[in-house]
C-alpha cells in the first residue's frame, strides 16, 4: 500500500497533487479490494505510515501582493499611532 501511496495521485489519475482521506481510500479498495471507512483509513496512515493531517495554505485568488506591502509600510503604521 505504502508504494502506491508513494506513487503520488497523479498516478492514480488525480488531477490535484493532494491526498485525501477519500483519496486514499479509493486507492486502497482499487490495490486490494477492501473498502474502509474514512477512520479505517486515517488509523494506518498515521500509525503505520507515519502521515500526519496537513491543510494547505489558503490565499486570495486576487491576492495583491504589492498593495498589501504599501498598506503594512503606510497604513498601519498611521492606524497605530491614533492609538
């Protein structure tokens, strides 16, 4: 299991490069056969495997990076002294 894991989800015809616990359990009844439950699948992955929950880092699709530096460099320091 752990080697189709490794594969990553791309080989598993995933577009997204994320597991999920969906994910690996669709994986796991495709290899063996066996389908788990969600808790089923979380307990080997975190006791066996060594995986770990991680959500990714959400940002703003219209994030302005350089507008934000502007505000932190004139904004903020102008909010803070009306304090």
């Amino acid at each position: 299991m752990r080697t189709a894991l490794e594969q990553g989800t791309q080989a598993h015809g995933f577009e997204a490069d994320l597991w999920t616990l969906e994910r690996v359990g669709l994986v796991v009844e495709r290899v063996t056969g066996v389908s788990l439950s969600r808790a089923s699948v979380w307990r080997p992955l975190t006791s066996r495997l060594g995986s770990s929950l991680q959500r990714p880092e959400r940002r703003a699709v219209k994030r302005d990076e350089s507008e934000i530096a502007r505000w932190i460099a004139h904004e903020w320091p102008r909010i803070k002294k009306g304090r």
